[in-house]
C-alpha cells in the first residue's frame, strides 16, 4: 500500500519491540524512521513509541538520549502519537514499578501492578479480549478513529505487569480484564496508545495500524 503520507518515526531509546512494531509497519507500505536524534523527534509528523521493559529504566533513557523535551513538545504540538505498551504507562505521572521516578507526565494518573494475591499469573502474557468503554456519565469511545473496522470484543496480544490507572476515565478507548478492569487503549485527539500489542495481533493489529497511518 502506498498511503502519500509523512514518514512514521519510531523512538529508539534502546529498549522495546523496535524491529517488530518497523517491520510491521513497512509491511503497511509506511516509511519508516527508527531514530534516537532530539531533533528528528522533534520534527516528525508522525511519532510512535513502543516499548517492553521497566518504567524507570525507560524514563533514565529516554533522559540520557535528551528525549523527554521533544517528545512531550510533539504531543503537545498535536502531532499524532501512538504508544504501544510501555509507550501508553510512559504518558502518567509515576508507576509503582519504580516510585519517585517520574513519567512523561502528559496524562495525569498512575500505573499500578497487577495484585499478587490473585490466582492469575503475572505478567499477564497472551490474547485477551477488548470491550469499548462506556459508563451511564461517559460516551462510549465508538468514535476512536484507531478502531475503524474492529469489531466490538476483539482479541489482541498483551504482555505486562502493569497498567494505567488514568485520573480522567473518558481517555479510555478500550477495556480488557485480567483480574479486574483495566484500560487495554487510551485515546484523546490525535494522541492514543495501547496496553496491547498490535504488531503481534495479526490482522486485527495490523488494521488498527493502518487506521493510525490513515489518521
């Protein structure tokens, strides 16, 4: 596919699915820029960043790669952003993974882990199935344009410990349970992320890739 779009650019800081999420990606028909410069970041017109690992240990990177400043400056410009896993925790304010280490802070809210007294494994690894949130105060997020043509209690891929606890509910695009309720996508504008991973959910993964190439 050839979309005439800008070319994606991937935040390499040294850790997550970097080859997966670009290959992914080019089998789209995207053009693809895996990059660590400030300035590319900075400049880009499309930004993704994924992710697989510790919150703290991602937010020293990203500080040692200067690349707080760009990142928070492009979302806050409204350039289209998608997070995939660690990529969604990184938006909060803190994680109990590491505390005292701040995030992003671009949302405001926590990520909490999974409980351990539950009889449920974690991390939580493997398909798990999505609703889209609503509440009898929120609208339900049928609008997300990340979601056009997925269908209502679809399954993707997820591997984590940990998940975002957001202090404003209506950010939530998807939910999935794994012991309790938890947000599985955030959406709001131009910027969305995901708990799960599309590049390892197949075609349903690879469409919401598409919709984000398309936005």
């Amino acid at each position: 596919m050839d979309y005439g779009l800008p070319m994606i650019v991937v935040v390499d800081y040294g850790m997550g699915n970097l080859r997966s999420v670009s290959k992914a990606l080019e089998r789209l028909g995207a053009q693809v820029r895996l990059t660590s410069d400030p300035d590319e970041v900075a400049e880009a017109e499309k930004l993704l960043l994924p992710g697989v690992g510790a919150f703290g240990a991602a937010m020293a990177e990203l500080q040692r790669r200067h690349l707080i400043e760009p990142i928070t400056a492009a979302i806050g410009r409204g350039t289209p952003y998608l997070g995939i896993c660690l990529g969604l925790q990184l938006l909060f304010e803190d994680s109990e993974e590491n505390p005292g280490i701040p995030g992003l802070g671009v949302l405001r809210g926590t990520v909490k882990r999974f409980p351990s007294d539950s009889s449920l494994k974690v991390p939580h690894m493997g398909w798990n199935q999505v609703i889209r949130y609503q509440t009898s105060d929120i609208r339900p997020q049928d609008g997300c344009p990340l979601l056009n043509g997925i269908p209502e209690k679809s399954f993707f891929y997820f591997v984590h410990s940990y998940y975002a606890d957001p202090a404003d509910r209506s950010l939530v695009a998807l939910e999935s349970d794994y012991g309790l309720r938890f947000p599985a996508m955030i959406g709001r504008e131009r910027l969305f992320a995901t708990q799960f991973h599309p590049e390892k959910s197949q075609a349903l993964g690879l469409r919401l890739l598409e919709n984000f190439l398309s936005l």
